[in-house]
C-alpha cells in the first residue's frame, strides 16, 4: 500500500479500485479444500483488490463462499489509508456481478465512494429493455454486423436491496442472437452517460485479469500446495510481493525502454533468469554478462535508471 501511495505525485483527482475473485486449484486434501460449481474443481477463491498496476490485496479464502465475502471489510482498510493521505481523492469501486451486494454499496454510498458493478440479467431487466432488444435486432439484421443499444433506468430489486439505483443497459444482438448486459453504478447521468460508462469505465476491469495472470504464470501465485490456509496465505504473500518489486522495476528501472509494458513472465525470462558471473571486492560488486546478451543494452538501461532515482522514488 505504501509503494501505491508514495508512486503518486502529485496524487490522482480519481482512482478506480478493481475487485475480483479467482480460482487458486488446491493440490490435495488441504485445509479450506471445496468443490466449485463455476470452476469445475476443487480450489481456493483469493480475492485481490487492484488499482491500475498495484496489487493492494490478495486474501486466500475457501472456495464455499459468496465472491464478495470478505470484500467490503478488505476495501474500507483500503480507503481508510488512501483517504488519510489524499482526503479529496475520487474512489470507485468496480467489479463484476458478483460484488453487486447492498452491503457494498450502501456503505458506498454513506461514504461518497462511487461505484459500478456487473448485475445478472433476470426476466425483469430483460422485460424493461424489451423495445431495445427489438431495435438491436433490427439494426444487425440491416447491417449484419454487431449492433448495441443503450439505455438506462431507476431499478429496485423485490427484496435484497434497500434503495432504488440507477441501472445501465447495453442491448446487443450479435450473429449469435441478443446478448444483454446490466450494470449499476452510483455515478449520476450528469458525470457520465451510459455508453460511455459501460464501454469506458466498466469495461476497462479487464485489464486487472492481467495483473492476476502475471501473478499465477510468472510468479506462482497458485503454488498453495501446503496443507494450512495459513501457510498458502504466506506463499500468496510472497507471490504479491514478488510482483511488486517486478512491477517496480518495470515502472521505474525499465522506463524509456522497449520492455516498459513488458510482462512479468518476459522481465524475469529475459533480465533476470541468465548466467552471469559476479564477483564482490572491497570496493565494488562486478557483474559479468555472456558478450552474446541480446539484452545486455537494456540490463545497462536499468542499471542507469535505478542509479539515478531520486531518494523519493
């Protein structure tokens, strides 16, 4: 968390933290060990909270539970720091349908953080923007390409929620047929219209699955083999701290170079995982690379970089 903060500056007018839940497949009979439906296995479901490129949790838990569960206490932790340090930062939350739970965002609302989460479809939604489904339709039909049409509404659920919000439709007809889909956000019309907010801002969470991937393919992350949560907490742990100092060496020692957006999995193949030969002296630590090294010219790049950060970097 401190590396996120101390990496803004001047701080940002608004930040976008992502919520997500995955699976962590489990190698045996461990602790915490269930069944999926959606996954298919047996597995862990960790939750990770992201915001751009930093990773601000990574909380292993079972897998017999609700994808928010434990959501809401792990994000106001979160505010509660980032607002200490920049009081009149703008935060959303976003995340899919499986966060779209009125504890969530009645407690964002009481506490003027924005939102916008994925909501399933159900016969009710799907009857309120039947005149939508039907101009989509006839839009494909014409063109033969794919065809959106947007609206929006005031929407209450029967029971499970404590307040009307504004909900985002998007009626799509693809060459597959009518592919609906539903959010609600408590951003107002005024500060943002609803196609812009579902393909701008909603959207745009897909990028965290990258940092999720980065961490399972390049670092590890589901290597929770252990026989105790605690202890695959541990190793999911290091696999985020790992990524950390990798995401700090892409965004300050390989900046300006042709690895800058590089993924972890290329950095540590191709800076970090060759033979060298070090020798340490008195005076100094020498570093010998094979005169071969396609990537000796950046490996002195980031030597550079990191030897002229200044001392708030």
């Amino acid at each position: 968390m401190d590396l996120f903060l101390e990496a803004h500056t001047p701080p940002p007018a608004e930040i976008v933290l992502d919520l997500d839940a995955t699976d962590d497949p489990v190698h045996g009979h461990q602790e915490g060990r269930f069944f999926h439906g959606y996954y298919r296995e047996y597995c862990y479901l960790p939750l990770y909270i992201v915001c751009g490129e930093f990773v601000l949790c990574a909380r292993l838990r079972s897998s017999n539970i609700d994808a928010s569960a434990g959501a809401l206490e792990e994000v106001q932790g979160i505010i509660a720091q980032i607002r200490e340090k920049w009081p009149e930062v703008r935060i959303i939350l976003r995340g899919d349908g499986g966060f779209c739970r009125d504890a969530i965002m009645s407690w964002c609302e009481e506490n003027k953080v924005g939102f916008v989460f994925g909501l399933a479809k159900n016969s009710r939604l799907l009857k309120i923007i039947g005149r939508q489904l039907q101009e989509a339709k006839i839009q494909f039909e014409e063109s033969k390409k794919p065809a959106r049409v947007f609206s929006e509404f005031a929407y209450r659920t029967k029971k499970s929620w404590s307040a009307e919000r504004r909900v985002v439709a998007k009626a799509e007809h693809l060459e597959k047929g009518a592919n609906p889909r539903f959010v609600v956000t408590s951003l107002s019309a005024e500060r943002m219209a609803a196609r812009p907010l579902y393909e701008e801002l909603y959207c745009a969470r897909g990028e965290m699955e990258n940092r999720i991937k980065e961490q399972q393919l390049a670092l590890f992350a589901d290597r929770t083999s252990t026989g105790l949560m605690r202890s695959n907490q541990l190793r999911l742990y290091f696999a985020t701290f790992a990524y950390a100092l990798l995401q700090g060496l892409r965004r300050l020692g390989l900046r300006g170079t042709e690895m800058a957006q590089a993924q972890c999995q290329t950095i540590r193949l191709k800076l970090l995982k060759i033979g060298a030969q070090i020798r340490v002296s008195v005076r100094r630590v020498q570093l010998s690379l094979a005169s071969g090294y396609p990537f000796r010219e950046i490996f002195a790049d980031v030597y550079r970089n990191l030897r002229n950060l200044p001392s708030t970097a």
